[in-house]
C-alpha cells in the first residue's frame, strides 16, 4: 500500500469516528496511530489496513478477526472486521479504553 492510499484510509476512520470525541491520529512513517483519550488503540500501517490492539474487549467485539504483526519487532494486532459499522466501532473503542497502556512520558 502507499502512503496515498493510507491517507484515504485515515480519512475513512476519522470519518467513521466522528461521533467519538477525544478520537485523534499522528501520521508516522507514511502510517498513522490512532488515539483515544491520549492512549492508543491502533494504526495503519504498510498492509493499509486499519490494526487494533489486543485486548478483551476487541476480541469480543471481532471474534472473527486474526492476529497480523503490523512491522517487524512489533506486537500482533487485529485486522479490524467492524470498520464499516460506525456505531459498533465507536463503542468497542470507548469500551477498550480501560485495557489501554497510559500514554508513556518523554523524559527530559
């Protein structure tokens, strides 16, 4: 995918989650993170799909999803299956929310 492509798919997302206040995205490396509330639940990376984090919730919520690594040394995420259901996307992010890492400081 090139980085064309993954801008068409960010835009898609932040379109999908629109309703979801507190729904950011920084682009990095021709990808983009996506955070909600300062911590992320995932990314675009070199597949252009859009990947979740491993947690409970996500699980639940895309039982029918698998296990891809988004770059190498990196951890397994989800290809997400509900990106077309905005309202299902919107709750499993908000629901996942508890299971996410704190946003790590920089130091100084």
């Amino acid at each position: 995918m090139g980085k064309e492509q993954n801008k068409h798919m960010m835009e898609y997302v932040m379109d999908q989650l629109r309703g979801l206040p507190g729904v950011r995205q920084i682009g990095m490396m021709g990808g983009y993170i996506f955070y909600y509330n300062d911590r992320i639940f995932g990314g675009i990376y070199e597949s252009g799909e859009l990947l979740i984090r491993v947690t409970e919730t996500s699980k639940k919520y895309m039982p029918d999803s698998h296990l891809v690594l988004p770059y190498e040394g990196a951890k397994e995420m989800l290809v997400c299956t509900i990106l077309e259901d905005r309202d299902t996307l919107q709750e499993m992010i908000e629901e996942m929310w508890d299971e996410l890492p704190e946003r790590k400081t920089k130091k100084k």
